[in-house]
C-alpha cells in the first residue's frame, strides 16, 4: 500500500494551507464528471533582517474533480483547507 506522500515526493509537487476567498462554484464537466473551482488565500510572513515584519499574501486558484470535487461539498468560503497536489 503507497503513501499518498510518497507519491507526492517529485519535483511538481505542492502542499499548503489557507482559507477559502471565494464562493466555490461546483459544475460539470463536458463528459458529466463534477468539478468544483475556488481560491484559497495564503499568507507568507517574515522578518527582515533589521527585524521589520512583513507578510506576502496569494490568492491561489484550486479545482478539484470527480470524487474530489463530490466529497468537497463541505468547503464554503471561509473555510481552512490544506491542498495537496501536483502541477502540471
């Protein structure tokens, strides 16, 4: 039995936590299959190296098909989602 880590281990891997900016819009695709589509916004926070804080927030793009997008039915903006994956 595989480990969904080991199988996220190469190069256009992905995994991050935020919270859910938009409304998800769930359709359909062309052969039937669900889709559901949102952002999810994450913010990176730091000091510099006189110690002044700064943040960089991202509004990243998610959408999640098939089952994924069927047991999903929960999220709703404002939700905390972790989303792991890869690109490409």
């Amino acid at each position: 039995m595989s480990n969904d880590r080991d199988e996220l281990s190469d190069e256009n891997a992905f995994h991050f936590t935020g919270f859910v900016c938009t409304t998800p819009e769930k359709t359909l695709t062309g052969k039937g299959g669900a889709q559901l589509k949102f952002y999810v916004k994450t913010v990176k926070t730091w000091r510099d190296r006189d110690g002044n804080p700064h943040n960089e927030a991202a509004d990243i793009p998610v959408k999640l098909f098939g089952k994924a997008a069927d047991a999903a039915g929960w999220v709703t903006m404002g939700s905390r989602v972790e989303v792991s994956g890869r690109i490409g």
